[in-house]
C-alpha cells in the first residue's frame, strides 16, 4: 500500500488560489469597510493615531535654538546643512549676531570637485575588474550623489575652510542639483570608460592620471557654470544684534573657519546603533570606497548601544552644545506637523497584518537605511531620562513648526543610527577601541547609505 501524497499549495497563482483569496476578502467585514475608506482617504492620513498626535507637546527642558531654521531645497545635502547648522550657532556668538548662515553652497562646489577625483580613484583602483563586477557597478551607479557623512563634511571644513552665505550664495542649481548631478554623471561615466581602456592597453600609472586630470578640469568648469567660482579672499562684514559695524578685510576661507569655529570638529567621533552581527558593538567599521576628500580622514563608525548614543546626545544638549544626527527619516512621520513617533502609524488595523522587523532585519533586507541629516537642538528630561527630543530639520519654515520637528523617544531607539559626538564623552573602553584597525563592509552596505543620497 503506497502512502498518499501530500497535498501542496500550488506553485502556480492558479484560478482556485485567487478564488479562495476573493472569497476570504468579501467574507470580513472590516476589509470592505476598510476598502471605502482607502478609496477615498490616503491609506497614511488613515493610519495616524489621533491619540499619539495628541500627546504631541513641543515644550522642551533644554532647548538651544533661538534662530531661523534652514531650506536645502531640491538637494539632497542635508548633512552639510545639519553640519553648518551645527556650527552657525557658535559663529553667531562670536559675531554678536541674532542669526546667521555659513554658505551651503561652498562646500558643496568642493565636495563634487573632491567626489569626482576620490570616483576616478576608484576606477584606477578596479580597472582590472570586470565592468560588472558587484563593486565597480555600485560605483557607477551613483558616481557622485549629493549625500554625505560626519568624516566627509570635517574633511571638507579641514582642507578649504567656510565662508559666510553672501560670499557664495545659492545658486539655481545648488538649490536644485538633479540637472547639474546628470551632466556631471555622464562626464564621469565617460571618465571612467576612458581609464580602463587606457589600463587595459597598458597605460602607466602617469599616463592615468594625466588622462583623470583631463576629466576633472572638466568637472570643474561645469561646477564653476552652475554654482559660480569659489573666492579665494573676500571682505567680511555686519552689524550685530546692538547695531554695532564690524568688518573683517581679506578674509581666506580657512582663516574664516579658524576664526568663527567655535567647536573642535576634529575631536569628533562617530557613533552608530548597528545591531547587526556583521558590526560587533564596540568595534570600528567603514564601508568599502565611501569618501570624499582623497587623503583626507576615512568615514569611520564606532558602534555601540543606543542606550549610549542617548545618554551622550543628552549630554551634549545640556553643555549647551547643538547634536549632528543620521535617521531614517521617512518612518512613522508626520511631515507637515513635524512628528516622529514609532506609534504614530497604525497601518496593522487597516490590513490585519502587521509588518514587523527589528531594527538588525530591517538592515538585512532593505527595509530601513540611514536617509537623513540633522541636528538635535533640544530635549525634555524627565527624572533624568529624555522623552521627547527637539530636532532643527533643513525643509525650510513652512513644514513642522518654523522648520523644527518633534522626535518621540520611542523613535529614537527604533529609527536613529548615528551622532557626531566628542571624544571625550566616550567611556575609556570604547576609547580604546578607535586604535583599532575598522572592519571593512562591502561598498553596498546600507550603512553607507547617507552618504550615498541623490
């Protein structure tokens, strides 16, 4: 006697399976309930909690800002803005100023220029690959994206310095890079085709990088057309908040830095909540061909606990200094209001189904990335622990309130990543640990993500 075959679901979507489906929708009244209401409310207006919006409060124990939040329109430079936002704060101290802006369009011209020498690098690097290599397709795919991270944008202040704003405004095209970013692509492309030729016909290293300098020259004159040439000097000066005339003639943009910097940048580290096993805690990683500045400081992570990324971000607010941060901005947010809440959005009620990973699995399949840059100006404390964190966002005045946003603390620990936080504050163990050799994740990683935005 032969035993019965199972029975297996098909593999094919077969006319029975899709009856079946059919049948178990009309069956359930919430779904056809939820069915009119979806067709004619936006699934996410219906999934906001009206009792977590409620308890949205934007009043603060410790709140820095008394300033105009910024706007880096069509761009995708938010880390230079939570950067310069970072420092604007202490340069206005020094000038005596209600406000003020460093120019967001300098470090952008020189980061492109630095992108372009640090991509062409690459293609030198990996021109014995295959054009289809996993890598050497990365990085063409995105040659030179507007997104960044901490190491970059210290690299960037380090080696060409800041200027104010009315020394190199915005421009059409700084504030709306997409055009400018495809003809700067194609140069690229076309670059890198020309080096591995050039390497696969025997080319010597000169010759290399003689054919690169050619590319670059190019790179440069399509910065210089879209976002205006960088002054080497400018004159410098202002009425403060008592009306009093300053000026400061023939400024560099480096002695500019050294004179209205008031935070020591280059004693930052950068600490990361990655819970995957791939990034130990306590150890340094980086993340295969990620950098702008060629020479300059590799993007180095240390990851630790988000217990302590908190504890050094609370610390950091109450010495009364502004906090640079990475997230994945676009979960469980309410942008016009300016509210982040990991509860905000019930989308399990509306489709019975809930659509839950951790943090490490979210990682692993592509679920969540860090998106975004900014910087904490506030928190509420309560019984020495923070529930509510005050974030200066760079989406200009009109979303949030006046450009600054509401962070839950449930969010923080569920969609926060990083912060640029002083030596200093780390124990002395984790002090230890920035001696030794990172670990190398491959150039896809999604911790390379910020730096990788469009």
């Amino acid at each position: 006697m032969t035993r019965r075959a199972k029975t297996q679901a098909p593999r094919a979507l077969t006319p029975a399976v899709v009856k079946a489906m059919e049948a178990a929708f009309a069956a359930n009244d919430t779904y056809r309930v939820m069915q009119n209401a979806i067709t004619h409310v936006s699934a996410d207006s219906l999934a906001k909690r009206r009792d977590v919006e409620a308890e949205a409060d934007h009043s603060f124990s410790i709140k820095l800002d008394d300033w105009k939040a910024t706007a880096q329109m069509k761009s995708g430079r938010c880390w230079l803005f939570a950067g310069l936002n970072l420092l604007r704060a202490g340069a206005a101290k020094k000038m005596k100023l209600r406000d003020f802006e460093f120019s967001q369009n300098w470090p952008l011209f020189w980061d492109k220029l630095e992108k372009a020498n640090h991509f062409l690098e690459a293609m030198i690097e990996t021109a014995d690959r295959p054009v289809d290599d996993r890598t050497v397709a990365f990085l063409l795919k995105d040659p030179i994206g507007d997104g960044g991270q901490w190491n970059m944008f210290v690299n960037l202040i380090t080696k060409y310095g800041l200027v104010p704003k009315a020394a190199m405004p915005e421009t059409e095209s700084s504030s709306n890079t997409s055009v400018m970013n495809s003809l700067l692509v194609a140069k690229l492309r076309q670059g890198a085709r020309t080096l591995r030729e050039l390497r696969a016909g025997g080319a010597s290293s000169a010759e290399l990088r003689a054919a690169k300098g050619d590319v670059l020259a190019v790179i440069h004159r399509i910065l210089c057309i879209h976002l205006g040439t960088p002054p080497r000097t400018f004159d410098w000066q202002w009425h403060d908040k008592d009306n009093k005339f300053h000026r400061d003639p023939r400024m560099t943009p480096q002695k500019f830095a050294r004179k209205y910097v008031a935070l020591p940048i280059e004693d930052y580290v950068c600490l990361v909540h990655d819970p995957r096993k791939s990034s130990p805690v306590g150890r340094t990683f980086t993340v295969d061909f990620l950098g702008n500045v060629d020479g300059g400081a590799p993007v180095t992570y240390l990851n630790v606990d988000i217990g302590l990324i908190k504890k050094i971000a609370m610390r950091t607010l109450q010495a009364k200094e502004p906090v640079w941060f990475g997230c994945d901005v676009g979960k469980q947010m309410d942008g016009e209001k300016g509210l982040w809440d990991a509860r905000l959005k019930d989308f399990a009620s509306i489709y019975g189904t809930d659509f839950e990973l951790d943090k490490a699995a979210r990682l692993q399949y592509g679920a969540s990335c860090m998106t975004h840059a900014m910087v904490f100006t506030g928190v509420d404390v309560v019984g020495g622990r923070p529930r509510r964190w005050r974030v200066e966002n760079s989406w200009g005045e009109e979303r949030g309130v006046k450009g600054f946003f509401l962070m839950n603390d449930s969010w923080f620990d569920e969609h926060m990543f990083e912060i640029a936080a002083r030596c200093a504050y780390l124990p002395r163990e984790l002090l230890a640990a920035l001696d030794r050799k990172p670990i190398v994740l491959p150039a896809w990683d999604p911790m390379g993500s910020l730096a990788r935005r469009t």
